[in-house]
C-alpha cells in the first residue's frame, strides 16, 4: 500500500492511554457529574454511578477496543471486516448518528467554557457574589448571538486539530494537556475543602441514602457511565483501531475508567464544599459548575489566575473529547465514502454547527426556541441530551456485549486481549468474558425494562 494511503496509529502505550482519557475526560466529569449528582440525591447516584463503571463500563470497553483493533477499522466498517453478519452495521450507524446527536449539545456547553476563559481573563469575576455568577451565567447562555460564536469556535478548533490527523492532532495534543488537568483539579478541589462548611459538601457527596434510588435515578447513573466513558457509540472502537499491538487492552480499560472516576469525583469535591459554603443549591442543574467554580476562586491569592487555568483546562477536556466524538463520523466517511480527511472534517463540524444551534437557542427557559418540547417536556437541547445518554449509548452498548459474547468466538475475543497470547492475563480474560455475556446485558435490560416502566423495582 502506498505510504500515503496508510492507516494511522498511536505510536506508543502512553499515547493510547492519554488520548483514550482524553476522550473519556471533558465535560461530562466537570459539568454533568456533579450536576446529576447535586439533582439525583448525593452520595447513592454516586455508588451506583461506580457499579455501572465497573459492571458494565469496563467490560463494554474492552469488547469496543476488540472490534477496533482485530478490525483496524471505523465504527461501520468494522463489523463488515469482522465478517459479522450483515445487521450489526446498524452498531456503526446508530454509533455515528449518536455522534452528532451529543455534539449539537455538548458543543453549546463547551461554547460556555470558552467564553468562560475569555471573561476569567478580561477580569469579570473580580468581586463576584453568589447571586452575580448566576446572572453571569444566564447572560452566558442567553445570548442570542454570543453562544453560537463560541459554538462555531469550537467546532472550528476541533476541525484544525482532526484535520492535522490521529498522530500530530489527536496524539499531541492529548499527551500534554491530561497531565496538565489533573493536576488543577487537585489545586481546586484542595482550595474548596479549605472553605468554610466544606463538610456539609463532602457529606452530600459521599454519604448514601439509599432512599433516593429510583428506577429513573439508576437510568440516569447508566447513562452517565456510557456518556463518561465514551461507549455505546464507537468511539472507542474507532481509537481501539489506532492502538499498538502490543498494547494491554484490559489493563487499559480499567487504567481509563479509574483515573477518569478519580477526576470526576475531584471536581465534585470541588464543587459540592462551595455549593454549600456560598449557599447555592446542590440541585441547580447545568449551571452548577458556572456558578460555583467562580464563587471558589474568589477572595485567594492568586485567585484570578487559577480560574483563568480551570476554565483553560475544562475548555481543552471538553475539546478532546470532543475530538473523539467528531472522529467516529470521519472515520467512517474517509473509509468508507472514500472522502479526503479535510473534507470529511469539514463536513461533519458544518453539520454539527447547524443543527447545534437548535440546541444552544434552547438551553435556558428564556432562551429563544425553549418552547418548542420535542421528547416530552424536553426542548431540543435536553432531548438531544437526554435521547443519546439514557437512549442510544446504552443500546449501542448492549449490542457490543451481545455481539461480542454471543456472535464472536471466544478463542479470538481471548486471542486479541491476549496479544495473541503474549499476554499472560487468562483468568482476567475469563472473568471480563463472563461479565461481558451474562453481567453486563442483564443489567442492562433490566434497567431499560424498569425505565419503560414494565419491571418495577
Ligand atoms: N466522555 C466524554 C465526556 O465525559 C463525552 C463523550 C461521549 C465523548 C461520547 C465521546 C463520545 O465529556
């Protein structure tokens, strides 16, 4: 095959590491776990959040990087060079339609981060007060015009960085910055446990009350173990292909889905001690982290700066990871439709543009288009939100476990997670084999047929 023509690939263990944190790392740890936390009761939404990591997330990844990295292909075509029978394309296609249903939201709220940045830097949180971040906040979101800028902004610097390619855009870019984030999460979630009534903060985190578990509760900490960890949607099946071989994807696996635990509960203990110590209300929904975090900077010595670096940090987790959501499209429509790389960018990111703007005119009740309800009460914004989360990335990820358990031959499932048998990880294979077959897709009906209401608990 011609030099140009040739697939790319991480070069290193390390680089497959920090680009799959990097797209399991963004917005959903700072902005949308210690939301759904603060409005699902604390503590119970977290263990629960936990189980699904471990009964389902870590094993439904594994079965994601088998697929990628035995087919070296996209989310579609994989299936296809997997000889799979002809139906479980639909994975690849639900897959790359879920993409561009979580980028019309989730650039909108990456839009904030950025002005966020912008308004850290000119200064405006100087003297800020409880009641003004939430004005600040709502101005943010209003605009009508501003929101969208930021929006096109985004999509913009995502498609600079996709079209330099997986090795000098996704690769480079991933390896500086995670370390970099982790870091100012400690500094932040250190300065908010110095702040008066912290306790109160880490109570509601970390104490459960298993009152607060209902069918909808479950649902919503299912949905957010998938959204978190990127699965469901073949995200991970498109980096998957871009793995060494001679990396160990179990180990992976479980590598990502703690350090991206441990960042989200750092930005709840950032978050949960100022809720409390400046009177806002755990329950306040997607504006939580505009309100908070600058309430927690203010009044310390080099305040401004550290919210400068927060908002910079958040502002490249949410632009990673959303990296790794626009690259299912492109893959599949440079392997697939045989489009050049810039082209396929370029088109994926216009559609998102478009089509994001219904959602990021929809995200406030005084926004423009926040009466239309297209699923329930639900404007475009939230059913976006709320249709790929607790919808199609739990069914995506329910037919990876069934295909992978029931329509794949154990001896290869254990052959690639082996690394052809270099590895010596047998009994680790037989565990992860059997959750994925029995554990796994159980859970997952079960809590598809308690949220349709058919089996009650
Ligand atoms: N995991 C990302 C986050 O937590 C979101 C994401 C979902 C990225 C699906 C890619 C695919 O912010």
């Amino acid at each position: 095959m011609a030099e140009k023509n040739k697939r790319e690939m991480f070069s290193t263990g390390f680089a497959v590491f920090f680009a799959t944190l990097g797209s399991a790392v963004g917005l959903g740890n700072i902005w949308k776990f210690p939301y759904l936390i603060g409005t699902n009761g604390g503590g119970a939404f977290l263990l629960v959040y936990l189980l699904c990591v471990i009964l389902v997330g870590i094993p439904i990844m594994a079965c994601e990087f088998y697929i990628g990295r035995k087919s070296r292909k996209n989310a579609v075509g994989a299936f296809k060079k997997l000889d799979a029978a002809k139906g479980w394309k639909t994975i690849g296609f639900m897959g790359t339609a879920t993409a561009f249903l979580i980028a019309f939201f989730y650039s909108c709220v990456a839009g904030w981060v950025y002005s966020y940045v912008f308004k850290a830097i000119k200064g405006d949180f100087v003297g800020v007060t409880s009641s003004t971040a939430s004005t600040k906040f709502m101005s943010t979101l209003v605009g009508p015009l501003s929101p969208i800028v930021w929006q096109f902004i985004v999509l913009g610097i995502v498609s600079i960085i996709l079209i330099a390619g997986v090795k000098n855009g996704i690769e480079r870019i991933t390896k500086t910055l995670m370390p970099v984030l982790f870091i100012l999460i400690i500094i932040c979630a250190v300065r908010s446990l110095t702040l008066p009534g912290a306790s109160q903060g880490l109570n509601f985190l970390f104490h459960v009350d298993f009152s607060q578990l209902t069918g909808p509760v479950i649902l919503a900490a299912l949905g957010l173990a998938f959204f978190k960890l990127s699965l469901g949607m073949g995200t991970m099946i498109t980096y998957g292909s871009y793995f060494t071989t001679d990396n160990n994807m179990i180990a992976t696996s479980a590598k990502v889905a703690i350090s991206d635990s441990l960042i989200s509960i750092l930005a709840g203990i950032a978050i949960f001690p100022a809720v409390f110590s400046f009177g806002l209300k755990p329950s306040e929904g997607p504006g939580l982290l505009f309100m908070t975090i600058p309430l927690v900077f203010s009044k310390i010595p080099f305040g401004s700066i550290l919210l400068v670096a927060f908002f910079f940090l958040s502002a490249i987790a949410a632009t990673t990871a959303l990296i790794s959501m626009v690259q299912v499209p492109v893959a599949y429509f440079t392997e697939e439709k045989g489009m050049g790389r810039t082209k396929a960018v370029l088109f994926t990111t216009s559609i998102m543009m478009v089509v994001g703007i219904l959602a990021t005119l929809s995200a406030h009740p005084t926004s423009a288009l926040a009466n239309i309800h297209i699923i329930g009460e639900r404007g475009f914004f939230d059913s976006f939100d709320y249709l790929s989360s607790n919808i199609l990335l739990p069914i995506g990820g329910l037919l990876i476990a069934v295909y992978v358990g029931y329509f794949t031959k154990k001896e290869d499932f254990k052959l690639e997670l082996s690394n052809q048998g270099t590895l010596n990880n047998a009994l680790v294979l037989d565990v992860i084999y059997v959750f994925i077959k029995f554990v796994s897709p159980f859970l997952l009906i079960i809590v598809f047929l308690n949220s349709i209401g058919i089996f009650k608990f």
